[in-house]
C-alpha cells in the first residue's frame, strides 16, 4: 500500500492545488480533507471521495495512521479546527508541512493571517518570502523555497463569448477582511469609472471576490451597468486572466502574479500607496484618464522585475519537481524537542481561544511522557494555568518561546489574568512593550486595548497616552474597521481620560471593555 498524504483545504483554490498535486506525486495516495466553512456547493462541483473536518473524519483517520507521511496544511490559522487537526498529527507523530499558496508577504506588505500556527516545515513561494519569514522569527531550518503551485484553471463559455474583454479582479471588502482598505462603494466608483473610459472599446467583465458576502454582491451587481458581466464562482478567475485582453487590479491578490506569469497587460490601481508592487512597475495608474493609451502601448519590461523578485520561473515542473525532493528528502529536525514544542504552542493557542481544558490536557500528557527533561517550563505553565505563577515562572516561559509566535500569546494570556493577580507587578515588564509582529496585529488588537485599559487601571496614563498613539498611528486601518460601537468606545476613552483618575470609573472602564469586546 502506499503511504499517504492528508491535504487540508479551506477554499476552492486549495482543491484545485490539492489535484495538481494528486496527479503529479504518484508515489502517494492522497486524502482531501475540507474546512466547514467551505461552501457546498463548491464540494458538490467534484465527484470525489472528500472528507469534511469533523469527529467523524478523526475516527476514520485514526484507522490509516501507519500509512501516513504527512498532513499538508494549506492554511494554518489561530482557530479551533486547525488547531485541532493539528494536534491530532502532532500526537502521532505525522509531520506537519505548511505550503505557502501565494507569495502572501510581498502582496500584502508584510502582513499575514496565515501559517501561524507551528508547522514542521515551512514550503514558501521565493526567497523574499523565506526572508520575512525568518525576519519575524520563524525557524531558518525548517523554511524552504519550493516555489508557487500554479493552478491551470478551466475553460469557461464567457471566455468563449467575448473575444476582447478587460478584467477587473475584486478583492475583498471590509466586510470580511478587516484590514482591506476598499468597501463596496469604493468598488463600484472604480467600476463605473472604468465602464466609462474604455467601455467603448472593452467588455467589461469584474470577478468578485470568492469569500466576498452575498450582500455586497448584489449592491454591485445591482448598481453595475447592466452592459457589464459581473461574475462569483460559475468561472474561476484564472481562466478570465488567460483570455483577458487586459487586466486591473487594486493590489494584493495573486492574480497579479498570475498574470504576470502568463504575460498579460495587467495595470494597477493602488488604492494605498505604500504597496511592493509600485517600487516594482511603472504600470501603475492613478486615474483612468488617457486608458486607451495606456493599454495600446503597455511595457511588458516592466513586469520583469515582479516576475525575478517573486521567482516565477519555480511553477509547474519545476515546482512538483522541488516539492517531490523536499518530502524524499524530509527528516524531522530534532523530533522530539520539536514535537514538545509544537505542543506547548498549541496549548497556549488553545488557552488563549477558550478551551481551557484541552491546552491543559496536552500540558498534563507531556508530564507524563516528557517530564524528565521539560520538568521546568511544564511546571511553570501549569502555575500560570492554575493561577499560582511567579515572577520566575513568567521569565522561563518568556525565554523558552522567544522567537516564536506563541510568545504574544502567552503575553496575552497573561494580561487577561493580570485583574485577578494584581499583587504582582507584572505589567512592569519590557515583555509587555515590545511590539506585536504586524502580522498578527489584527489577531490581538481587542486584547492590546485591553492592556491598555488595564494602565489606565493602575494610573499608567502616561504609559497609555504613548502606547496607544502609537499603536493608532501604526494600525489605522484596524482601528477604521472596527464597529460603530468599537469605535465610539474607543473614542470616548482617548478624550475623557480624567475619569479614569476615579477608582469607580476606571474599574468599569476596565471590566466592562472586557465583558464587551474579549471573547
């Protein structure tokens, strides 16, 4: 029998990658595994045996353990499911592999909701990705660069219909991407605007953005000239990209570098201007003034250096190629020492989301098989989850977590107990000051206001002033993407500071942002 690789997919992308995969490594079997929040209308697309994450799939999963190489992680986000899944691998002894599925660093100026949680290694798209990578911390020897699983895409009828047409590529709103600076309005101003200065000379096709809600949807398509195609998921995008006379985007997404890849006019509209992608290419606008033009005489030199910096050239054979080497090639690095600390990240994760009993659980399991050589660090955390933790339990977990992601967890752990432990000047440490990474900024923002209320409680204002303008001026798009509610809070805190000088105010100030906005 062969032995097999379980593929974690949380999107009609990672599926389509997964068959990529399936066909090409033949000295495997593969098993897909889907997250619930996969749509299923989008399983129902495919014939095939899939399995949804769920109790069900452990119990099957469990039957097959002895024939499984690896668990390939598409995503690896701070949430239950993943967690979960995981820990699972995790306890016997399965490798945990991340594959990076778009080059997420460089489109996103550095930041990510992605691969947070420990992996065993780290499969990544160019060098530029490896280096942020190591720059915020991650393991150098568990990063390497694979290249980028080009998806084919499918041929679709409007492809077929319109024989010249420019594409414009939506990514998401607000609405579910809380650091996206567009909203439906700003969209539909960019899609009128386009409309009118080539619609003359184009069909207008705009793809939406596959996880965009269905409200916003129908606000654009309603509110779209009816002479333009709008479009969800009855075409994948990488089919329009093939056959688009021309292309536009507002930034981030990888259909940039899709088209990029298949040498297609691909023009950007930066609605920030901070972006990679403009120190990288004249083929930027900022109006849609003299368009025609612009198109008619395209720099395809200018995509050269996007193309080099992101390593285009590792996809298709050349990344099943790289890819089939580094799983031959896979040797646990220290296994033991990293499966523990795998496990203790996972615990603190875990604690962090709420369930309490599991990250105790697995802090509990490794005290009975690991005890002799983690007796320490085992010790120091069961303290602070039984709430009987020191000064000198604080540093050592501090310094067994530094340089990971769990060392801001374990930061926020702590302040959310610092109201029922105040004896201990614990707020005092540099621990506390130092800056989250911007990646997992979005993740802890209701958790720092936390912090920063907890200031405020012992009359730390001055600490509070300067922490909280810089926090705002580091993240405005957080803080513009926060609730009406949110934000008055927010609002009202910074401009009637006074009141927290009055011990009743500031421990209602306190309790109740916790009671409103800490899950």
């Amino acid at each position: 029998m062969k032995k097999i690789i379980v593929f974690y997919a949380v999107s009609e992308k990672h599926i389509k990658n997964y068959y990529n995969l399936k066909n090409n490594l033949n000295n495997y079997d593969f098993i897909l595994v889907y997250d619930k929040n996969i749509n299923y209308k989008v399983i129902n697309k495919y014939n095939d045996n899939f399995y949804i994450l769920n109790s069900n799939f452990y119990k099957i999963i469990k039957k097959k353990l002895k024939y499984i190489s690896f668990l390939f992680l598409s995503t690896n986000q701070a949430r239950f499911d993943p967690m979960y899944l995981s820990y699972f691998f995790i306890k016997y002894n399965i490798p945990l592999i991340a594959l990076q599925e778009t080059h997420q660093f460089y489109l996103h100026n550095d930041e990510m909701n992605n691969y947070i949680l420990p992996s065993d290694k780290y499969l990544v798209s160019s060098n530029f990705e490896k280096n942020k990578f190591i720059n915020y911390g991650y393991d150098e020897k568990k990063i390497e660069v694979i290249g980028w699983n080009y998806s084919y895409g499918t041929n679709s009828n409007i492809t077929k219909t319109f024989k010249k047409y420019a594409l414009f590529i939506l990514n998401a709103s607000k609405d579910i991407n809380p650091i996206s600076p567009e909203t439906t309005k700003i969209q539909l101003d960019l899609i009128k605007k386009l409309y009118q200065e080539i619609g003359n000379k184009f069909k207008i096709i705009v793809k939406l953005h596959p996880a965009e809600i269905d409200k916003n949807n129908k606000i654009i398509k309603k509110n779209s000239d009816k002479n333009i195609s709008i479009v969800f998921d009855e075409c994948d995008t990488l089919s329009l990209i093939k056959n688009a006379s021309v292309i536009f985007s507002t930034g981030y997404t990888q259909s940039i570098l899709e088209s990029i890849y298949l040498n297609k006019k691909i023009i950007i509209y930066p609605i920030e201007k901070n972006m990679n992608l403009i120190s990288d290419t004249k083929n930027i606008i900022h109006s849609f003034d003299n368009l025609s033009n612009i198109i008619n005489k395209y720099d395809f030199n200018e995509l050269k250096s996007i193309y080099k910096k992101n390593e285009l050239e590792k996809t298709k054979d050349n990344y099943l190629s790289y890819l089939n080497k580094s799983i031959s090639d896979f040797e646990f690095i220290n296994h033991n020492e990293s499966k523990v600390i795998n496990l203790i990240e996972l615990s603190f994760w875990f604690f962090y989301i709420g369930y309490k009993k599991k990250s105790k659980y697995i802090i509990n399991l490794l005290f009975k098989f690991e005890k002799k050589k983690y007796i320490e660090i085992l010790e120091s955390i069961n303290n602070v989850y039984c709430n009987n933790y020191s000064l000198v339990d604080i540093e050592c977990i501090f310094s067994f977590l530094k340089n990971k992601n769990s060392y801001f967890v374990f930061k926020y752990i702590l302040i959310s107990k610092f109201y029922k432990n105040i004896s201990i000047n614990i707020y005092k440490l540099n621990h506390f000051y130092e800056n989250d990474p911007k990646y997992l900024s979005n993740i802890f923002f209701n958790n720092y206001q936390d912090f920063l209320n907890f200031l405020l409680y012992k009359n730390e204002v001055n600490k509070f002033k300067i922490l909280y303008n810089n926090h705002l001026i580091s993240y405005p798009k957080l803080y513009s993407a926060k609730s009406n509610v949110h934000k008055l809070y927010l609002l009202l805190r910074s401009n009637y500071l006074i009141i927290n000088y009055l011990p009743f105010f500031k421990t209602i100030n306190y309790l109740f942002y916790k009671k409103l906005f800490i899950k």
